[in-house]
C-alpha cells in the first residue's frame, strides 16, 4: 500500500525520472556546469548517474533540489 505524501513535492517521481528529464532540458554538459559531480562530467550516461546518486545522499539531494527548481517555477504543482 503506497502512503500519500502531501509535503513532498518529489512523492511518486522515480530518480530515472528525474535524471532523464534534467539531462534532456540541460544535456550532459549543462548539468555538470550546474551540480559539479563526476557522473555527469565524465562519460555521462543515465545508468551510471543512477548509481552513483542511488549510493551519494548528497549528491542526489542537488540533483532532486535542481529538478524543483527547473520544473516547479513557473508551475506550483509540478512540470507543466
């Protein structure tokens, strides 16, 4: 049984979610301007970005914080 999450922007977004659509907004270089991390700097790929993230808290904590602010600016209840 899945739990509601009112105060949790994020409920319901998987991380491959997430990865896809800022890689596809910004491209690989555009995020590694944007979150100075390796997976996305050197030989990008989502499935190696997932790894990592899935195993770095704080490094997915960026990466989740960029995507609210990309995707949840101009529209307050998600992408538009």
């Amino acid at each position: 049984m899945q739990q509601s999450q009112p105060n949790n922007p994020l409920h319901g977004i998987k991380l491959a979610t997430i990865v896809e659509e800022l890689q596809e907004h910004y491209g690989w270089e555009g995020l590694a301007e944007r979150i100075d991390i390796n997976c996305f700097k050197s030989n990008p790929s989502v499935k190696s970005s997932l790894k990592f993230l899935r195993r770095t808290p704080w490094a997915r904590s960026k990466v989740e914080e960029l995507y609210l602010a990309t995707f949840r600016r101009n529209n307050p209840w998600g992408k538009s």
